[in-house]
C-alpha cells in the first residue's frame, strides 16, 4: 500500500501527517481529493475539489492527488496523500489511486 505501514493496532504515515497513530482512535475515514495547486502550501486538505466532473466540465479538468481524511477519537484530522503526482477526472492513474484509497479504508476497518 502507497504511502502507510499499517501494524497490528497502528498505522503510519508516510506522506501527509507523517507519524504512527493507533487504529483504534479512528472515528472516521473519507477519501479526498486535493486541488493540486495547494499540496504543500497550506495544510493539507483544506482545498478539496469533487471527485468528479460536475462542477468543472470536461474542457476544465482540476488536477488534484487522492488522498484519505482521518477524523481521530479527540477531534484532531489526518492526512495519508495516496497521489504522488497530481491525477485528473478518470484519466492515467484516477482509478487505481481511487481504488488503492478504498483498499486501505478497508483494511483499516478490518483492524479496527
């Protein structure tokens, strides 16, 4: 899995809010996408752009980096960025980083 270590009762990130954390303080886990104009110049996932074509059309496409938004048991946010490069709308590598952002929601559930 790109970009986390998940152990036994904790998991560590790599790249976003880089530490070892424990599964269980997870309340809630949503996949995000981060305008990729922004990665790196604010903390991360304050700009967030829809996963999908709705609001921009198809001649407009935002680049963003799929990332997973982790809400801890004391009301405190996590970031895992799952993207190394910046993805678009269903094109190059949008449905594998989609889908690798849900294996790992689901692994951690499994855990937890």
């Amino acid at each position: 899995m790109k970009n986390i270590v998940i152990d036994y009762n904790t998991f560590t990130i790599l790249d976003g809010t880089k530490g070892t954390y424990l599964i269980s303080d997870i309340v809630k886990m949503s996949i995000v996408c981060e305008d990729a104009r922004y990665k790196g110049k604010t903390d991360p996932f304050k700009h967030l752009v829809l996963d999908g074509k709705i609001q921009m059309g198809w001649l407009d496409l935002p680049k963003f980096y799929f990332g997973i938004d982790f809400e801890m048991k004391d009301h405190s946010h996590l970031a895992l960025y799952i993207s190394s490069q910046p993805v678009q709308y269903e094109r190059g590598t949008y449905f594998e980083e989609k889908k690798e952002a849900q294996t790992i929601i689901d692994t951690l559930k499994r855990s937890m």
